[in-house]
C-alpha cells in the first residue's frame, strides 16, 4: 500500500498542478500543510509550464493498492 500526499495549486493560467511527496507523515496536519503551501506559492519554489504558482487549491493523501497476478 503506497501513500502519496498531493498539494493542489493553480498556475497563472489556472490551469491545474499537482506536487506530489511520497511516504507522507500520518495523520496529516492540515495547518502544516497549508503554511508549506503558502511558503511555495510566496517564494515561487515551482513554476510550470504555463506560469507560476499562484493560488491553492488543496491537498489529499492518495493511497494505491497494488495486488499482484501470478502468472501461469
């Protein structure tokens, strides 16, 4: 079971962009989360393609199960 913390931002354009961090700490602190969101969006720590990052959006822990197939 792998776990992935996704914080969701909007660029100049308002498109859609997605910073992912594996591994997050459990429980997640929300207050936390959206102060680091805050720092990046103030010190510009990421651009993408179509501009800076200006405005969040939110934030989600994805978790993923993978089952493997035997073969025979």
């Amino acid at each position: 079971m792998a776990k992935r913390l996704e914080l969701r931002f909007n660029n100049e354009a308002g498109r859609n962009v997605t910073i992912g961090l594996d591994d997050p700490i459990e429980p997640a602190d929300s207050a936390t989360i959206s102060a680091v969101m805050d720092e990046i969006i103030n010190h510009n720590v990421f651009t993408s393609s179509q501009g800076s990052l200006v405005e969040k959006r939110g934030a989600r822990i994805v978790e993923r199960n993978v089952e493997e197939i035997e073969l025979d």
